[in-house]
C-alpha cells in the first residue's frame, strides 16, 4: 500500500506563489515517476506536471513558465512550485504514483488563486 500525503495549498492572491509538498513514506516513490494532477469544480482532473525517477520534467501547456516540480528522494518527497497563480489555477491538487498497474493519490490539498 502506498500512501501520499500533500500539504501546501491555501488562499492566494492572483500573481501570487505556493508550494506544494507530496510525502510518502514508502521508499518505492523514488523509483517512480510522480505526477501532479489537478481538480477544479464540475471539472475533469488534469494532469499539470509530471518528473521521472531522472528528474526530468513535464508540465501541461497552460502552467509552462510558472510551475516548477522537483523532487528529494532522500526525503521521498516530491514539490510543485507554483508561480504567478492566476485564478483559473484554483483547484484541488493531487499527487499521484504507478505502481504496478495501480494509480494511488493522496487525499489533495485546495489551492484557491482569488484576490
């Protein structure tokens, strides 16, 4: 079993910044691609960005120059940086692991861009 837990979202201003924190307690996270996902309401959950057990990144379009995701595999713990917020970015946020044909999420964490 494989738990994530996320932490980092609030209230922001648009043009604002968060960071959000992805945790697991499982060593296997950092044999893993992790993807961030994101939910806003009456909306389908999109995949924002993405990073290999390489470090190598992938972000959708719409975040491209303002979103940054990394990750400690010391810590098992993966980031999303998350810059010049704009209020379509308001949604619930999720990490996400594969492992072995299972996709696990955490419980999201709510980011809200809103002046």
């Amino acid at each position: 079993q494989v738990q994530l837990v996320e932490s980092g979202g609030g209230l922001v201003q648009p043009g604002g910044s968060l960071s959000l924190s992805c945790a697991s307690s499982g060593s296997i996270f950092s044999r893993r691609t992790i993807s961030w996902y994101r939910q806003a309401p009456g909306e389908q959950r999109e995949l924002v960005a993405l990073i290999t057990t390489g470090g190598n990144p992938t972000y959708v379009d719409s975040v491209k120059g303002r979103f940054r995701i990394s990750r400690d595999n010391a810590r098992n713990t993966v980031y999303l940086q998350m810059n010049n917020l704009k209020p379509e970015d308001t949604a619930v946020y999720y990490c996400s692991v594969l492992v072995t044909g299972t996709r696990y999420w955490g419980q999201g964490t709510q980011v809200t861009v809103s002046s």
